[in-house]
C-alpha cells in the first residue's frame, strides 16, 4: 500500500513539473469589443491585428481593439452560449511557467438565486498579453461566495 502512495506521489510530481512560476502582466480588452456571437466555447489566441480584426468582424464586433503586436498577444476565452443575463466570466490573472502560460478565470453560472434576464448571451472575455511563445491554457477557479 505504502509503495502505490509513493508511485502514485512520483507520478503527480512529474505530471506537475511546471518550474517556476510567475505573474505576466495582462490587460482586459472586452469592454472596448463589444458584444459578441459566439456560437461554442472555445479559447483562441491572436498574433496579429488583421487576424484578430477579420475573427472580431466575423462574429459580430465592431471595434478592434489595440494590441502592441507582436511583443503582445490577444486570447479569446468564451462560455458560449447561454440563456440569461446570469452567467459571466471574469480574468483573475496570467502565470507562465516554463511550459505554458495560464489564464485564471473564473465564471458565474445562473442560479435559482439569481436566475438573471431571459436572454441569449455570450459570456467572454477578450485580453491583451505578452507574447512568450508558449501554449495558452485556461484554469478555472471556483468563485468565492
């Protein structure tokens, strides 16, 4: 019993060898997009303004917003689309490690509390951050109540 608990112990330490870990500066571009029709959730990044341009234009926006490409990127996160005013998303911060880089989010589901507006939305949210090369991913934080 005690050998599985170290295999198992030896198995998450290699499954989280992420090295070290740090802030990266980030920048929420959402409110100067607009609303937006996002048919699936999805998490997308941009490399460069025309290819964010023609994506925003496609779906809806009517403002691109600046982004310092290339030193700088713009990655799209999105719930998709739900069916009140209830659901949201929000960006609690960006950490890069040696092989990746993290966007925290958190989101807010309809409840029988607060069931919100009957209405199709699609939650998202739109940030600006630096270009490091390396895989974006998103990590989902409870929210705190």
């Amino acid at each position: 019993m005690l050998a599985a608990v170290f295999v198992a112990w030896g198995v998450a330490a290699v499954l989280d060898d992420s090295g070290t870990r740090r802030a990266l500066p980030w920048r929420d571009l959402t409110p100067q997009t607009g609303s937006l029709e996002l048919p699936n959730g999805l998490t997308r990044e941009f490399i460069s303004r025309p290819q964010l341009a023609a994506w925003l234009h496609s779906r809806g926006g009517k403002v691109v917003p600046r982004v310092a490409f290339p030193r700088w990127r713009a990655a799209l996160i999105s719930l998709g689309p739900r069916s009140t005013t209830a659901y949201s998303l929000r960006v609690v911060g960006v950490i890069e490690d040696d092989k990746r880089v993290t966007v925290r989010a958190v989101r807010r589901n309809a409840s029988l509390a607060d069931p919100g507006r009957q209405k199709l939305t699609f939650p998202y949210r739109l940030i600006a951050l630096p270009t490091t090369g390396k895989h974006i991913q998103v990590e989902w934080i409870e929210p705190a109540d």
